[in-house]
C-alpha cells in the first residue's frame, strides 16, 4: 500500500522526532533554539516541526510583543497522546534488553 509523506507513523520514527516532541513535552512552551540540545541541525528541526504541527501534535504561536516576533512551540493534547505512547514503547523496549 502506497503511503503519503504525512503518515504519523513516518513522522514519528524520524531521527530525533522522540527527542524534539519529548523537549517540547516536558517544557510546555519551548522557542526553536531551545530545542538544540534535542536536535542540534537546524534544517532537520525545522523539518521536523513542520511535521508536527502539520500532524496537529504541536501548536505555533507568534507573540509581537516587542520589534522582533517571537515564535513559541507547545504540545497539543493529541501530542501529549503521542508523547506517553511512544515513552511506553520505549520502556517495553528497554525491558527486553
């Protein structure tokens, strides 16, 4: 069966997808540069949360509070979901090691 660039499942088990949508979990509201330490490339996490906010797991906001617009990620209900499902197939795994 032909799949499309946007399945959740593709998205999901992307490089540093687990550790960009965890930061973004514990954080609450996160800005692009804090998110280095998840995913040091630039391109890759931009890619990434494109994805995720196009998949409804993260939310964009734009706050203009002074000249420069600043622009914060949080996580969405649906990527809270996401978050503890994926933890959980992560303790599974580690378990049978």
């Amino acid at each position: 069966m032909y799949r499309k660039e946007g399945n959740i499942e593709r998205v999901l088990f992307k490089k540093y997808s687990y550790e960009l949508l965890a930061e973004i979990y514990t954080r609450r509201k996160v800005r692009f540069r804090d998110l280095r330490k998840a995913c040091p490339l630039d391109k890759v996490r931009s890619q990434r949360l494109k994805e995720f906010e196009r998949l409804g797991l993260i939310k964009r906001d734009i706050e203009i509070a002074k000249r420069i617009p600043v622009i914060w990620y949080s996580i969405t209900g649906k990527g809270e979901k996401v978050v503890k499902l994926l933890s959980e197939l992560r303790k599974i795994i580690e378990e049978k090691r």
